[in-house]
C-alpha cells in the first residue's frame, strides 16, 4: 500500500515538475520577444536621433552660409537707399526729361534708363515707369541687345508685371531653381519661352545636349530658348499674344509691293565700309554686325549701319512672287529712327559675298563669331543700281515696333542654288501683311 502511494506521489510531483517547466519556458519566451521589440525600438530610437543630429547640422551648415549671404546684400540695400535718397527730390529726374523732350525717339538703352529712374525716384507703381521698361523692350530686340531686354524685362517684374523673363536674365540662384522646378515637372532646362518640340514644329534633343529649333539650327540647353518662331505653336498666327502690336498693329512690314505707286523724291546711297567679321546665330536667322563707320544716308540724313540678316525665302513680295532670299540691312539714325534696306536675293550664280559669309557660320548658338583675320563689306552684297520701293512699315519680328521706313531695291543680286541650301534655316520669313491704306513709293 506505502509502496503504491509513493509511486503515486512521485507521479504527481513529475507531472508538477513538467507544468511548471513548461511554464517558465513560455515566460521565458515572452521574455525574449519583449527584449527584441525593446532592442528594435532602442536602435529605431538611436537611428532617428541620429539623423535629427544631421538634420541639425545641416541647418546649422546652410544658417551658416546664408549669413555670410546677408551682409552683401544689407550693404546692397544700403546703397540703394542712399541712391534713392539722392534721387527723392526729383530733381534730377527732372532735369534729364526736360533733355529728352528735345529727343524725338528715345533709345532703347534710355528709355530703360529713364524707367529705372523713375522707379528709384517715384517708386515701382510709377505708370511712367512701366511705360518706359514697355518701350525698352519693344525696341530692344533690334540687334544684340540682351542687356537692356533684361534691364526692361527685371524692371516690369519689380513693378509687380507678371511676364516672362528670359532664363539669362535671371539670378544664378533663381535660374537654378528654375531648372530644377522643370527638371521635376519633365520639362528642359530651359526659359519659361522655350518648348521642347516634337514633330508638329516642337524642337527635339539630337542626343548630343542640343535641341532643333525647326530650321536646321541647334540649340543648347545652356541658353534661353526663343519664345517665337516661324511655325508651330509660337508661329507668326501666334506672335500677338505675347507681343500685341504683331497683331494690332496697322503699319506691318513685310507687304506685297504692287502698284499704283507714287513717285518718290527721295535721294538714298549707301556709304558701307570694310570692317572685321563679326556674326551671330540668333536662333532665327544669322546675323552680322556692323562695327561703326558704314552708312545710309536718305535725303542726307546718315542714318548708321548697325547689323545685316537673312530671310528665307525673301520676306517681300514683287507682284505676289518671292525671291530665293532677301537681305535686310538695319539702319539707326541720330533721332532712333529706323529704316531698313532690303536687297532680294535671285536664284542664279554664285555670290562671293555669301561665299565667304557661309564659309565662315557661327558654330555657336546665340555666341557672336569673329574668324580671326577676315574681313567684310557689307556693301558686297548690293547691286550698282539704287532704284527702289520705298514705304512705312515695323520690324518683321517680335515686338513687330512700327515706324521703320523700308527701301526694297528693285535690282535683284544672285545667289546660287547651293548657297540657298546651305543657310542653317528652312524657312524663317513673316507672312506679308496688309496694306492697310498706306502708300508705296517708288523713284
């Protein structure tokens, strides 16, 4: 009976042994999971204070930066207080508009001159401000004038305008945020103007950082692409939107000369002297510019030579039918008058004029290109005879500024088949415009 008891009780105790091992086996399991997730979350814990650690140090970084930035710019402020200071009598603003009165056509450099002053003197909501950057701008985009665009584009945007502003015209800071806002939205790199294209007369990338801007040139990325074109979503239809007088205007050039004339009385030659090559790609047509010195002279006013260019096919119509090409020599007088005069280029022989001008094309886009060594008159490229067409028109490209006398030879100048071809542009000539009642001369 004792013998069956005990075995009773060591049964027991073994089954007790058992559940309580079993037990502290569970607890120690638990136990070890609690340690990980402890364990996690401390490194978790370690981890993000670590990178708050250099957040903060790169905050601390940039804070430093910035106020190595702040001094300059309180000095620049300061200046400009002080300038404004100066200027708060009105004075001198005074003083330099009475000068202009005796000026019938201001510059584009002074009218951007006046509108800063005017700014610094009566503030950035000066109407007489606005109009004066407004007119810069229309008659900046005459030649190589990137400075005074910029100068009138910048003074219209302090003034609170909302306008496009060319990518070289803005800060190194505020260009590059720019890019990297396009970048980020899939866009180039490019000007709030410029519109990557596809075949419906958008630009495409060649794979080597250039785009086609359409007519055969390319266009790097490093420069501010053109915000109108010769076809395409920026196409002539179109200029008037960003450029109102385009479209408004009622003395545009170029126009279908036909008759009934008038008889003209007018006496024009060209005095045009030798001077070193210099040529630009400008992304609408190529360009050459004129050093001082080369003049036209109407009625015995001399009005300066300041560049020549290329339409193709020639922008002016005879009786309805173009020519291959024209050129177009731009002219300035004392007053700012323009007047412009276009020699229409004919299919024939080869022109060593524009020999030499092709052999020597810029390489470049909107970078000016002077071959070391070469020299040109622009007075290689017209004829003997002066007899022409004369009338009152505007440029033929944005802002389309009107108030530009026009003289159109009437004897054509050759030009070869080949040389036709070979301009970089496919096509970049303005549709004619109405008459709109106006008178066309001829001598």
């Amino acid at each position: 009976m004792k013998r069956i008891l005990l075995e009773v009780f060591l049964v027991a105790a073994l089954i007790g042994a058992s559940v309580f091992g079993f037990m502290n086996q569970k607890q120690a399991t638990v136990s070890k999971a609690k340690i990980t997730e402890l364990t996690a979350a401390v490194e978790a814990a370690e981890k993000t204070v670590k990178e708050k650690e250099e957040g903060l140090k790169a905050a601390e970084e940039e804070m430093s930066a910035l106020q190595g930035e702040i001094t300059p710019l309180e000095e620049k402020t300061n200046q400009l207080e002080a300038v404004k200071a100066a200027l708060a009598s009105g004075s001198t603003l005074s003083d330099l508009e009475n000068a202009y009165k005796k000026e019938k056509n201001l510059s584009a450099e002074r009218q951007a001159g006046l509108g800063a002053l005017r700014m610094l003197t009566k503030g950035a909501e000066d109407p007489g401000a606005l109009e004066a950057f407004r007119k810069a701008l229309q008659l900046s985009e005459l030649g190589d004038r990137k400075n005074t665009i910029c100068a009138a584009q910048l003074g219209l945007v302090a003034a609170g305008e909302k306008i496009k502003v060319m990518a070289d015209c803005l800060p190194k800071s505020e260009k590059a945020g720019r890019g990297d806002k396009e970048d980020k939205d899939g866009h180039d790199k490019d000007d709030s103007h410029g519109k990557k294209e596809d075949g419906k007369g958008k630009a495409k990338d060649d794979g080597h950082g250039k785009k086609d801007d359409g007519h055969g040139a390319k266009k790097d990325e490093k420069h501010a692409a053109a915000h109108w074109d010769y076809e395409g979503e920026m196409g002539p239809e179109k200029w008037g939107k960003e450029f109102p007088t385009c479209a408004k205007g009622k003395s545009q050039s170029p126009l279908d000369i036909k008759g009934p004339f008038l008889k003209s009385r007018m006496v024009v030659s060209a005095d045009y002297k030798e001077g070193a090559l210099k040529m630009i790609n400008n992304g609408h047509t190529i360009q050459v510019n004129i050093p001082p010195g080369s003049k036209l002279r109407v009625d015995g006013i001399a009005h300066e030579l300041l560049q020549f260019h290329f339409h193709k096919p020639s922008e002016e119509k005879i009786d309805g039918k173009p020519m291959a090409m024209v050129v177009h020599f731009v002219h300035k007088n004392a007053d700012g008058k323009l007047a412009v005069l276009g020699v229409l280029l004919k299919e024939g022989n080869e022109n060593p004029g524009i020999k030499t001008l092709w052999a020597n094309l810029p390489k470049e886009q909107n970078v000016e290109y002077a071959p070391e060594g070469v020299n040109f008159n622009p007075g290689n490229l017209l004829p003997r005879e002066f007899d022409f067409y004369s009338y009152e028109g505007s440029l033929t490209t944005p802002p389309c500024t009107e108030g530009v006398r026009f003289f159109i030879l009437k004897t054509t100048v050759n030009i070869a088949k080949e040389q036709v071809q070979a301009f970089p542009f496919k096509m970049n000539a303005r549709p004619v415009q109405p008459l709109n009642g106006r008178e066309i001369l001829s001598n």
